[in-house]
C-alpha cells in the first residue's frame, strides 16, 4: 500500500485481480476523508454543497461546520501488487441514502466502520445491515478531539462482538487510514484462515462417522 497519490496513475496491464471494501458509518463521520488520503489517484467523490433545502433530514448535531455531504458514493484505488487492486468505496451516511448500501456491499470482501465517538448511536445503522448481510467489518473510531471513552465503553455502546476489531485513527492521515485497512485485511486473513481449519477438522471426522456406520451395518448372509 506504498503507491504515491497521483492524478495521472494509471492501471497496471497486468492488474486482473480486483478487491473491493466499503467505508461506512453515519453522517459526517469522515468516510469520504479516508478514501481520499489513502487513494492513489484523484479519488471520484459525489459531494455536493448542502442547502436549508436539507435541514429538515440531515441533522448537524456535532457537525454544525459541515458544509457539503456525500449524494451517491466516494471511490478510491490502491495497488497493491502488479496484479492486485484494492478498490474502495465510501457509502453515504445520511438514512436517505441508506437504499444505496446492499448495492454497494455486494462483492465487497468487508467493511470498515468509521465511527465518531461523540454520536455513537449513528453508527448502529452500518453494523446492523453489515451483521445483516454477513460483511465482515472492523470499527475505527475517528479522532475529532471528543470525550475519550475506553474501549470496553466503546464496545459496550455498539454491541461489538470481543473478535471485531477496534482501533482508533485519524481519517486525515494516510498512514493512520492505511494502518486501518491493513488492520481488516489481517481480519479477514484470520476469519479465512479459521474457516480452512473448521473445514480441515470436518473431514477427518466425517470419515470417521463413515467408518463407524459402516462397522455397524450388519453383514449381509451370503445368497443361498
């Protein structure tokens, strides 16, 4: 994930392996930050400027100096090698644009949750419909200089299962959102790698119920 950000980088030819996460949580939370720190090239964002035309359902409260919103999607590209690409998207967080998710999750190996501990009850939302669709995700809650809460608080708040990943960032800096992503693809590494073992235990064991079936089966008497 060491590709500098460019305007003109272009796509390897050789590039034939695509990997798609998604960056949600709720509105205001940073997502459309982190996809443009980390992005290799000028990263395709949907913002528009908001008007008094949407106060009466995007609600500010602690984002009062927010000035412009996410109407369809962010997306931003990482090379990884010469033949995987990790692409990524950040969904939008207001809850009209909600219908735009199960679109957006499809194909996606997982999620980041991006999180603002001072309105922790926005991102329940994000986690409710990726636990709904089997996503695999982490949380990283974002730094806006808010109360600090320990991570047990955190967890408690969202209801985080212990094996979800929670780290803390600043979706303003590359390596701090770098640092994020890798932290879910080491998640996904170790789910992968514990569905392999489950898989290789069930084998073994199958064949014994086979064995011990067979043990048991009477011995046919020879036809007279």
């Amino acid at each position: 994930m060491d590709s500098a950000t460019s305007d003109r980088a272009t796509l390897s030819d050789t590039a034939d392996n695509g990997l798609k996460i998604v960056v949600v949580g709720g509105f205001g939370v940073g997502k459309t930050t982190m996809v443009r720190s980390v992005s290799e090239i000028r990263p395709l964002n949907t913002e528009e400027t908001m008007t008094r035309a949407g106060e009466a359902v995007d609600h500010l409260d602690g984002v009062q100096a927010k000035t412009s919103t996410t109407v369809a999607f962010d997306f931003g590209r990482i090379t990884l090698d010469a033949r995987s690409v990790l692409y990524l998207f950040g969904a939008p967080g207001q809850e009209r644009f909600w219908f735009l998710w199960d679109r957006l999750f499809s194909g996606t190996l997982g999620a980041v949750v991006l999180v603002d501990t001072r309105r922790l009850a926005d991102s329940w939302y994000a986690i409710d419909r990726l636990e709904h669709h089997g996503t695999p995700f982490i949380v990283a809650c974002n730094d806006f200089g808010g109360p600090l809460h320990s991570e047990q608080q955190i967890r408690e708040a969202l209801d985080l299962a212990e094996d979800v990943p929670l780290v803390e960032c600043d979706a303003r800096d590359r390596s701090s959102s770098k640092y994020v992503l890798i932290t879910l693809v080491e998640h996904l590494a170790a789910l992968s790698a514990a569905r392999l073992r489950a898989a290789e235990a069930a084998v073994p064991e199958a064949a014994s119920d086979a064995t011990a079936l067979a043990a048991a089966a009477p011995t046919p008497e020879p036809a007279p």
